[in-house]
C-alpha cells in the first residue's frame, strides 16, 4: 500500500513560507502579506491591509533607504536584489531584513506592482556584532600587547644602562687594582676581587644576552629577500677573533636566498656558529654549513665535532636560561639558543638539534620558502 501524496496549496505555500512575502503599489499600498511576516512584526492582517502603507512599517533610517535608494532602483530597473532594510515592529523593536522586490505587472490605473521576499536576519545580526565586539577587543589586545613590548624594550635598555654601570665601575676598579699591583702581597684579597671580577663579567654578560632577546620580541620581523651567503659573511666576520683563537675550520657552501629577518638571521648563525666554538672538543673545532631544499621549506645543518651532548638532554636545550653545563666549566647564560628558537618560530619554522656524547652535534632548522608580498 503505496502512502498518500501530499499536496500542498499554493496559497499555504504563500502563507507559512520560512520568508516574508509581501505585495504593493509604486505608492507603498500593501495587496497582499502572508502570515510569516505578519508574525514577525507583530500585527494581524487587518491592522495592515488598507491602514499601513510599506514605508510606515519601516525604521526612520530604513524609510530614507527606501525614497533615497530602493525606489529610484526599482523604477529604473524593476527589480532589486539582497537589499539590507530595516523595519519596526508593532512593539517598536527593530526587525533586520535583507529584501529582494521586482515589478510584476501593471495594474489597471498604470499602477505599478511590485513584489517582495523578506529575510529575516536578526541572527545574522547578532553574530555580526558579536563578532565585531570580539575583533575590537582583540584589536584591543593587540594595541595593548604592542604597549606592553614597547614599555618592556624601554624599560631592558633603561635596566641593562642602570645594571651594567655600576658592574663597569666594579671592573674598573678592580682592574686599576690589579694594575697598580695592590693586589700582588695579599694572596687572599687577589683571589676574592678575582670571584668578583669573574661574577661581574657573567653579570654584564647575563644582561646583554638578556638585552638581545628583549629585541628579538620588541618588534616584528622585517621579512624581506636575504642572501644566506651575506649572512654568514657578517656572521663570521663577527666570530672572527673566536674562530682564529681557536684555529677553528668553518664550511659554508653556496647558500640560498631565503625571505626573513636579515638581522635576526645573522643572530641566528652566530649563535648557532657560536656555540659550536665554546663547546668544542680537544680537536680543532670543524663546523659545516649544509642545507636540503624540501617542497615547502629549506632545512638548514649547523654540524660540528665538539663534545656533543646526551641526546634525551636535546629538549632542554632551547629552553629559557637553561644550560647542560656549569658556569665553572664553560661560560655562558643558556638564552643563546631559546633566542635561536625564537627567530625561528617567528620565520615559520623549528629548530632542533641531534647528537651523541664525543661525537659532535648537529643543529637543524627549517624556513619556509615565500615570495615578498
């Protein structure tokens, strides 16, 4: 037994449509509404055949829209299409609406006739302002946070001048000490100024660590086409005294052109460059440049033959002021190379490293192959 067919009357179709239907004369006279948009606004049909006219049913702002625009469109053109209206309701709330109208004939007395499907939008509406609030706020997050970086750049210069004078001072005079010999006849008092001096030295070289990573977030990367080549050049002309000092033998192929930071690449490499000279093996420090080129991005080697590390210690690496090593035994403050992993995520890339005790390591990181613009 095959179900009933259900047919539906046009005039129910009409009626309980999920949109507003609604027609007029050019004069704003309403014909005919159907019940959905009778329901929205509130009103019964005889409150509105014959009383109301189209415009009356509208906001203030939506009857200027209506003379000033959609008229004039539908006189010269005898349609509109997705028009943004705004009517009032019998309770004096404000209906959204997107409209569409088009003349359909001509009545009798030359009267146009136009017809009209009505949207209502109100959800739409509130996920616009909802939405518009929340990018305001985070605009407002953001000029907060750029304040906020501003305020912590001034405030590391102003701090890094304030520290490191008084710790010049201490060298200073130490230093005149130990030149006018005052220190030679007291053993003790030699080795105490010796503990300071040493302590100032990592004080003062905390502080301009600490002073090049507030820049790396103080501002945004200048991304821009860089020679890796010219990079490096600077890089090693940099560590110069440090790869003389320790006969060091540096590597670097032919290197490609890659968008970033000029200036925080160059940080980048003498980091990375850098931290293969201070932990070098026994052996003169051998360091190789490579890179492989990937459908997306580059990846980049920085490999040595230093004395390498524990490979489950490879996490802790890039992690703020954290070091495998004493201060007694190599120097240093442990922000090298979270700085590295810094400038790295801000290009779009990773970093990481791969190693085994006494027998070097390697250094990787990835940039992502873009185009200016």
């Amino acid at each position: 037994m095959t179900e009933p067919i259900y047919i539906e009357d046009a005039e129910e179709l009409y009626q309980d449509a999920p949109f507003g239907y609604l027609t007029m004369y050019g004069n704003g006279k309403i014909l005919n509404i159907n019940n959905t948009f009778l329901d929205w606004m509130g009103y019964n049909r005889m409150e509105i055949l014959g009383q109301k006219s189209f415009s009356s049913l509208l906001s203030i702002g939506g009857r200027i829209y209506l003379e000033t625009h959609i008229m004039p469109i539908l006189q010269l053109r005898g349609e509109i299409a997705e028009i943004n209206i705004e009517f009032k309701k019998k309770d004096g709330t404000k209906l959204p609406t997107l409209i569409n109208a088009k003349k359909v004939k001509k009545h009798a007395m030359s009267q146009p006739v136009f017809r009209l499907s009505v949207l209502d939008i109100s959800q739409r509406k509130h996920y616009e302002l909802e939405l518009m609030k929340a990018q305001k706020k985070a605009e407002q997050m953001v000029q907060r946070l750029q304040q906020i970086n501003q305020e912590l750049e001034e405030f590391a210069y102003t701090a890094s001048h304030d520290l490191q004078a008084p710790l010049s001072t201490i060298s200073g005079l130490i230093g005149l000490l130990e030149k006018k010999g005052m220190l030679k006849h007291d053993a003790k008092a030699a080795k105490y100024f010796s503990v300071i001096k040493n302590n100032t030295d990592r004080m003062k070289l905390m502080i301009r660590d600490l002073l090049e990573y507030a820049k790396i977030d103080g501002k945004e990367p200048e991304m821009l086409q860089v020679s890796l080549n010219e990079v490096c050049d600077i890089t090693l002309e940099i560590l110069e005294e440090q790869i003389h000092l320790h006969q060091a033998t540096v590597i670097i192929p032919e290197l490609p052109l890659v968008v970033g930071d000029k200036n925080q690449l160059i940080r980048l490499f003498q980091n990375l460059i850098g931290n293969s000279l201070k932990y070098r093996s026994e052996s003169a420090p051998r360091i190789l440049v490579e890179f492989e080129e990937r459908e997306q991005e580059f990846c980049f080697f920085v490999k040595d033959n230093g004395m390498g590390f524990n490979q489950s210690l490879a996490p802790q690496l890039f992690e703020f002021m954290k070091r495998l090593h004493s201060h007694s035994t190599i120097a240093g403050t442990g922000i090298g190379l979270s700085a590295c992993k810094r400038i790295v995520e801000l290009h779009g890339g990773i970093i990481g490293a791969t190693s085994e005790e006494g027998k070097g390591s390697t250094f990787y990181f990835t940039l992502p192959k873009k185009e200016i613009g």
